[in-house]
C-alpha cells in the first residue's frame, strides 16, 4: 500500500478508546491554547497560515505543547494532504516513497505537507534527502524537535525553513485545558458526571512542567479512580495518586542538560545559594548522574573562585569521594552542601583569565628557550657551557626571594595573575606586593654595589 494517504480533513472523531490527550487535540486554531506569541492576531505563525504561505517549518519546543496539532490545523486550513511519519520508524526507503508519491500528486495540483515527528533523530544523509524536494516546492515540511534545531538539523534543510520556537504552557493554560476536557460530552469526560476540585485541577497542571498531554493523561487516571470509588469528585489526593511521579523536562544528551548545568553554575556564580539549591535538586530528581555534577562543581571552584577561598577545591572533591562512595540518594546532601558553599565563598576569576592569558601568550609567542641560570647541569660539560650559572638558591638568600627572573628575557616583567580583594586572595595580593618590594629593594642594593665597584 503507498504511504501517500491524502488526509483532506483532520477534524474528524476520534475514536473513544483513543488516549483523552488525542481526543481533546485541537481541531482549529480557535480551540488552540498557548503559544500566543506565534499565533496572536497580527503574528507571524498566524500570518503564514492565514495567508497560505507555502514555506517549510520546523517547531521547536518541548513535549506536549501542541507542535504535532498545529501542523494538523494548518494542513487543514490549507486544505493540504497531510502525510505524518517519525523520525524514529522511518528511514531512506520510506522518505523516498513518500518523496515520489508527492511528485506524482503535484503533477494533479494536489499540495502535500510532510509532518516529521522527531526529525533531529533522523542523519545527516537521511535529511539531505528531503533537499531537492523542499527547494522545488513539491512537498511543504514541517519538522517537529525537542532539540536545538541549530545543532541537530543540517545547515542546507534549516535555512531553508523557518524556525518557530514554541514554549511549555504555562499553568493556567493547561487549566483550561483541563477544564475543558472534564466539560466536553462529545470528545472528553463529560459524560462520567465527574467534576474536580481547583486544587485537584491546579495540582494537574503543576505536575504537568507545561505538558498538555502529560495534564490529560494524568486528568483521565485520576477521573477512572474516582469512577472505580464511586467518587464524584477528584480531590487533590486522588490526583497526586494518579501522577505517580511529577514530569520532569529532561535530556541527559539534549539542550535541557546543558541549560540546567548553566543555571546552577550561573547561580553559583552570583552567590545565590537558594537558586544553587534549587537547580541541583531539578537535575538530581531528574535522573542527571551525580559524578556529572560533582564534577562540574570541582570546575566551578576553580574557575570561580580559585584562590579566594582554596578550600572549595578541596570540598568539592570531598563531595565527589562521598557520592562515589554512598551513592544516590544518601550522598546527594554532599552535593548539595558543595554547591551552598560555593554560591556562598568569595568569588575570583583571577586565577582563570591568568592562565587563559599564559596560554593564549604561549599560542602567540616565540617559545624561548629556557633561561641557562634555571637549567640543571647535572654533568661538566653542562656546567662549562654555562647550565645553572648564576642561580640563586632562594632559601639561602634574605627574606628567601632572590633577584633572578625567571620567564623568558622577551617575557620579563610581565604579569598575568592580578589577585582580587576577595577572601584569601586579599592576602595573597598583600604577598605578592611584599615580594615585589623585596626584589626592587635588592635590585637597587645590586645597582649601588654595581657602581661602587665601578668607581
């Protein structure tokens, strides 16, 4: 059977034993909740649709907020067959069936939108196929991810659509959606005579993390529990009953991931230990492996406070030693009081930009040899070609700092470390000083003694 199974009208009735979500999806963009900043009158996402723009489209946005159904409710305000594949079933064979199909529909005027689920997890040759066909317009895409499209779709397919970001709902939205499912006598709930609580309700929607159909689903449980008691009305109890567990948004691999480690690295940087708290527990609950956060949080104590408070260091490792040893959950609390510490110790980069600033000379810089007074010269050949001459042993010398540079003669005199006034620092910045008072006093002595002899 050809895959080309042209869909005239996607408001049909869905069938009754079809999950609520699918039941209560939006047949029309008057029945769409969220994403108002793309469909408001006078948007952009609304504009196109209402004027029939045939470009290709990629959504973007997390699970559940409606990118599957607005490619439905354009297709059908397009009057478009609309053909629906994931990226996770199909491969080469199947998109170039399709591929063909849609060539031959074209020649009959027939216009084909081409709805790809999932399309980051299809390869770069896989994506290359759909090239020519997008170019000459003889199927309209649109492509749904829950990823970057900037890093998972291939640069030739992504400047060839548009991109529409679409955000998770917030919690009233998911009410309404909710409320309207429990009202509904032809697609929803409302046949059972159920009602819930606005706890229940707002419960649902929390729980959700913006996710329609994770609300709906959950929504259906809890209003078959109660149909099981005999109960009229869904309480909050019977709804945290039925959620189970709260939906986190999370990809180990994806761009959640990295967006949660920047939020606790950046909270810990603005020495905000409740923020800190905060985003450590949504990573742990989510599953993230706790070595990953240990080991970012060894990075964030030198990169962000280094020697202000050089205890943090060792902290950190002490953290990662614990959660190595008792695992999750017992050592998550070792994490935890890692990352309240260092949101809470005094913060310095200086350490950092000194060595970004050492390497980025070394990259730009002849690579000198070595000074011959700060060469061993283990041997007499060594020693006669002038290895170790003029070494000062600085614990044989007055306050134990020698007058003797000691970076390359075209480096001499140059700085990178600049402590700050923070924490430990402040007295490291005090020492150094001291040491660079010692050298000039020697120097000035050495140049004295250099003209005495002289005269």
């Amino acid at each position: 059977m050809s895959l080309f199974d042209p869909t005239r009208d996607l408001t049909t009735q869905t069938p009754v034993t079809a999950p609520l979500a699918d039941r209560m999806r939006p047949r029309n963009l008057d029945e769409y909740v969220g994403q108002q900043h793309l469909l408001a009158p006078g948007k952009p996402l609304r504009i196109q649709i209402e004027r029939d723009d045939p470009a290709s489209m990629i959504f973007w946005g997390p699970p559940g907020v409606g990118k599957t159904t607005l490619a439905r409710i354009i297709a059908n305000v397009t009057r478009a067959s609309f053909i629906q594949f994931s990226a996770v079933l199909s491969g080469i064979k199947e998109i170039k069936q399709v591929m063909a199909d849609a060539e031959k529909a074209a020649k009959f005027g027939s216009r084909t939108i081409l709805f790809i689920d999932e399309i980051h997890r299809f390869n770069k040759a896989q994506q290359d196929a759909f090239l020519p066909y997008v170019e000459h317009g003889t199927i309209r895409l649109i492509g749904a991810t829950t990823e970057n499209p900037s890093f998972e779709i291939i640069s030739a397919l992504l400047s060839r659509c548009r991109v529409y970001t679409l955000h998770a709902l917030t919690e009233d939205e998911i009410l309404t959606l909710l409320t309207r499912a429990l009202a509904d006598t032809e697609r929803g709930l409302g046949n059972m005579n159920i009602s819930a609580d606005e706890e229940a309700l707002r419960t649902l929607a929390s729980y959700s993390s913006g996710d329609a159909r994770s609300a709906l689903n959950a929504l259906e449980v809890s209003a078959k529990l109660a149909e099981a008691r005999a109960e009229k009305i869904i309480t909050k109890d019977l709804a945290i009953e039925a959620l189970q567990q709260r939906v986190l948004l999370y990809d180990k691999q994806g761009e959640e991931h990295y967006n949660l480690i920047s939020a606790l690295h950046k909270s810990i940087r603005n020495s905000d230990a409740d923020a800190s708290l905060y985003w450590l527990g949504r990573m742990l609950q989510a599953g993230e492996d706790p070595m990953y956060i240990a080991r970012r949080l060894v990075r964030m104590a030198v990169e962000d406070i280094g020697l202000a408070s050089p205890e943090a260091l060792n902290l950190t490792l002490s953290a990662r030693d614990a959660i190595h040893f008792l695992g999750s959950p017992e050592g998550d609390l070792a994490l935890a009081e890692a990352a309240v510490y260092l949101a809470l110790a005094p913060k310095s980069n200086a350490l950092y930009t000194a060595y970004a600033g050492v390497l980025s000379d070394i990259e730009t810089t002849r690579a000198e040899p070595v000074p011959l007074h700060l060469r061993n010269a283990p041997t007499g050949l060594m020693k006669s070609i002038g290895y170790g001459k003029g070494y000062q042993y600085a614990h044989d010398v007055e306050d134990r700092v020698a007058d003797m540079d000691c970076l390359p003669e075209s480096l001499t005199g140059r700085t990178w470390y600049h402590p700050t006034a923070e924490g430990r620092e402040k007295l490291l910045t005090q020492r150094m000083d001291e040491i660079r008072r010692i050298r000039e006093a020697k120097r000035e002595e050495a140049t004295r003694d250099t003209k005495k002899r002289r005269q």
